[in-house]
C-alpha cells in the first residue's frame, strides 16, 4: 500500500517443516553428547569401583598371607599331645589347594587384625571361592577365643571370574600346599585374580612371601 511493504507474521508450511526438523537434529546433538557423557561418567565410577575393590582385595590377601607362621601350630601340637591328642590334633599351619574354579586355604596368621607390622596375636583364616557363585568368603578368629568352624563366613570378593593360588617350594610351583606334609611355609606365593562389575572388569596378578621367622 502506497509502494511500502506489508510484513505479516505468518509463515509457510516448509519454513515451519524446515525449523522442526532444524530443532529435532539440535535436540539429537544435545541428547546424544548427554547421554555420551553419562555413559563415560558411569563407566568412569564403574571402573574406579573395581579397582578400588581389587586393591582391597590385594591387601586383605598380602597381608594375611605375608603374616602367615608355624609357631603357634607347633605349640598347639604340643599342648594337644599333653591333652591326650586324638580329635584335639589342630589342622595344618598353611593348607591351601587351588585349581578347577575353587580355591580353599587355611592359615595361621599375625596379620588377620592389624596387618604383618603389627601382630596383635595369633588368628586362624579360611578363604573359600567357588567360582559358580564368583564370590571369595573369608572368616578368621583368634585361637584363643572360638574355633573358626564355628563363624559364618564373609564375602570379601564379589564378582569374581576367577582366583588362582600356586606356591613355590624352591624348586618348582605347586597348586596346593600342606605344610604338614612340606614341614614348612612355601617359599613365595602367587596370587592372580579376575573381577568383574558392570561391564568393566581388571586381572590382578602378585607375590608374596611370609614373614621370616626368627629361628631361620
């Protein structure tokens, strides 16, 4: 009108086409790096969570295993043969047997409590896994209060693929050990693991020996 231009605030049906499907790809951007994110954020925790569950693990085992001794079950086969021996004979001082998804290994330990630096007296430890349920149960108690038959056991390894024990005499790498029958503690102990958790998983592999003993 009058040579001047009319602008009105209609749109057509390809320009509103054409802005929803502009807005439907930024929203799939936006949602996608989201969700990307998420995904790493969860994956993140996911591996921390393992890794932390493993270098418990490590330092639960090392240390019992490193606090393992014999004294104490010499001086209980001493005290059972006074007694009269019979069902009061106590089990070997380190039993272990590995192989075929299980694992089984009783010890005498200083280490059950405060770690190998700080004795705080004798405990008997079981560990037990079975690999059907790929959970590693522990129970200790000390010798001079209740026997370790008589607790319940504690899963301190959950989601466990696998554990392997071997133990080495000097000379060659066993995958059992009765020191009954050895006449004393292995020499170094190795130890390797498989955990898994929500899709993200670790293998630990390491070495430990027992603690010295003074009449070495």
């Amino acid at each position: 009108m009058h040579g001047g231009i009319i602008l009105t605030g209609r749109f057509t049906l390809i320009e509103v086409l054409v802005a929803a499907s502009i807005s439907v790809i930024v929203l799939g951007i936006i949602s996608g790096a989201a969700w990307s994110t998420l995904q790493t954020v969860s994956s993140t925790r996911s591996r921390i969570d393992v890794a932390m569950e493993s270098a418990a693990l490590v330092r639960r085992l090392s240390e019992d295993l490193r606090g393992s001794r014999l004294e104490v079950h010499r001086s209980r086969e001493e005290e059972s043969g006074r007694n009269g021996g019979g069902e009061q004979q106590p089990p070997p001082a380190f039993y272990a047997e590995s192989g075929n998804d299980e694992l089984r290994l009783d010890i005498y330990t200083t280490a059950a409590v405060t770690g190998p630096r700080m004795p705080a007296g004798f405990y008997r430890v079981s560990y037990l896994f079975d690999a059907r349920n790929g959970a590693l149960e522990r129970r200790q108690a000390h010798i001079a209060q209740v026997e370790v038959d008589e607790l319940p056991w504690r899963v301190v390894g959950d989601g466990l693929e696998f554990i392997e024990m071997r133990f080495f005499d000097g000379d060659d790498w066993l995958d059992w050990w009765d020191s009954d029958e050895e006449g004393d503690l292995p020499l170094s102990i190795e130890v390797r693991f498989g955990l898994h958790r929500n899709g993200s998983e670790s293998r630990y592999a390491f070495t430990v020996s027992p603690q010295i003993r003074d009449d070495r």
